[in-house]
C-alpha cells in the first residue's frame, strides 16, 4: 500500500493541480471564499472559451464566389 501512494503521490496529474491550489491558498491568505470566488471564475472562463471554440468549429463556411469550382489546389 505504500508504494502504491508513493507511486500516485509522482503523478503530475495529481501533483501539478495540489500545488496550484496551494499557490493559490497562499495567495489569497488563505480566505476560503476567495479561493471559490477564484476557482469558480477560472471554471467559467474556461467553459465560455470552450462554448466559444465549439461555436466557431460549428459555425457554416464562407459562400463561394461565382468564380470558385470547390477544388483546391494542393501545391
């Protein structure tokens, strides 16, 4: 049992998200509410520019001119 937490405790996926929020804590004095208010804006941001990408991939594509055949030129 012990090496299993050695080994999990060297993941960075475990490791690098501890020592953000510690950075994080130790910022912001270690106010609770702050740390939420932090994270939840974080989390926002991050959803809008998701939403935002996923919107511009969706988005339809650019009408073609009268002269334009559809083919590209692969040069």
């Amino acid at each position: 049992m012990k090496a299993l937490i050695e080994r999990s405790l060297y993941q960075p996926a475990i490791v690098l998200p501890i020592l953000m929020l510690v950075r994080l804590m130790t910022a912001l004095d270690f106010s609770i509410t702050q740390i939420v208010l932090v994270l939840a804006f974080r989390g926002s941001r991050y959803l809008f520019m998701l939403a935002l990408d996923h919107a511009r991939r969706g988005a339809p594509a650019s009408p073609r001119t009268p002269g334009q055949t559809g083919r590209t030129c692969h040069c």
